[in-house]
C-alpha cells in the first residue's frame, strides 16, 4: 500500500527513465530505416519509378520480377495523400446574404 500512498498522499512521481528517448517510435515509411518494398515488371518501368522515388525523396528496395504482380501500392498511397476537404464559410447573421437579394442573411436564406 505504501506505493500509492505516501503520508495520506496519492504517490505522484512518474518514472523519468525513458523520457528522452523513444523506445518504439514510429518510422516513416519511404525513409532508409523503413524503405518502400515495390515489384516491378521491366527495366523500363524501373526508369520511371526511379525518378518518381527521387522527385519525391523516398528510398525503395525494388524488385524487378516478370512473373510477379506488379505492386506500387505503396509508393501511390505516399505520392497521393488525401488532402482535407474544405467547406464554404457561410457568412455572418449580418452578412448579406450570397444568394444577392440584399437582404441580411439572418432574414433571408438562415
């Protein structure tokens, strides 16, 4: 019980062991710790993927294989990242309405 209670106190201090350091943190994947692991068809394709990989500056172990699939799922999942949907403001109570009667928009289209 003494380790949760010290005089009538709940026992606060937290281990500041590992607080500098990251023990499982998390590594980008296309970097040279965690490369991109894509399989090509040709040599030809293999051109292109490279300058695709050194415009974006993403590190891949490419394997170049002409039974195999082709799979770059992960190099477009990192190349097309979703960007956020942005809504329309829509205007102020004392605004005038958008809809160009002249009236405010609290009176007209709220």
């Amino acid at each position: 019980m003494h380790d949760l209670y010290y005089k009538g106190r709940i026992h606060t201090r937290l281990n500041h062991v590992n607080a500098g350091y990251r023990t499982n943190r998390d590594v980008r994947l296309g970097t040279a710790e965690r490369p991109l692991t894509l399989t090509l068809l040709n040599e030809d394709r293999n051109a292109e993927i490279q300058l695709l990989l050194s415009e974006h500056q993403l590190v891949a172990n490419i394997i170049i294989d002409q039974e195999a699939v082709e799979d770059i799922s992960e190099l477009t999942t990192i190349i097309n990242k979703p960007s956020p949907t942005k809504l329309e403001k829509t205007p102020g109570r004392n605004d005038p309405c958008y809809c160009a009667s002249g009236k405010k928009y609290k009176k007209c289209c709220a």
